[in-house]
C-alpha cells in the first residue's frame, strides 16, 4: 500500500517518488532546479547527527536539503499494509 509523506519523515535507505512540491518562491524554484520535480525517484542516503541536513540520491549524484526544505516535498513511499 502506497502512502504520501513528507521527504523529512522518510528513513535512510527509504526509497519513494516526488509526488508533490508545496514550497513558493525563490525556495520552490530552488528546489526544483536541482531535479527535485514530481515524478523523480529518490532514496535517502543519510543524515548528519543532529539529523539535519539528509543526504538524499536523485538520479545519480547525492544532494543534501535542509530539514526546512524537505518539509516541502511530498514523496510517495511503500507503506505497511494493514
């Protein structure tokens, strides 16, 4: 079962789809030149110890978000069936 949540809520090695951006502005133009458009699989690869930034995999290179920024991002993610 698919569920949507927001990209600072995933665990590492998670993977999802971007299925929705929500930030406006300089932040939503930002964030969506970098290839973080809906419909691009990522993965987390991991977090700094005070769990921010997040490590994230987009096609084929790492990028780090702040935590700020991945609450704007919406990524659907496999979720447990119930």
């Amino acid at each position: 079962m698919k569920r949507v949540i927001r990209m600072r809520e995933m665990s590492d090695d998670q993977k999802g789809v971007i299925k929705k951006i929500s930030a406006a502005g300089d932040m939503g133009r930002r964030v969506r030149e970098m290839g973080l458009v809906p419909g691009t699989l990522i993965q987390i690869q991991g977090r700094a110890p005070l769990k921010d930034p997040v490590a994230v995999k987009i096609r084929d290179f790492i990028l780090t978000l702040r935590n700020n920024e991945a609450d704007h991002i919406l990524v659907e993610v496999d979720g447990p069936d119930l």
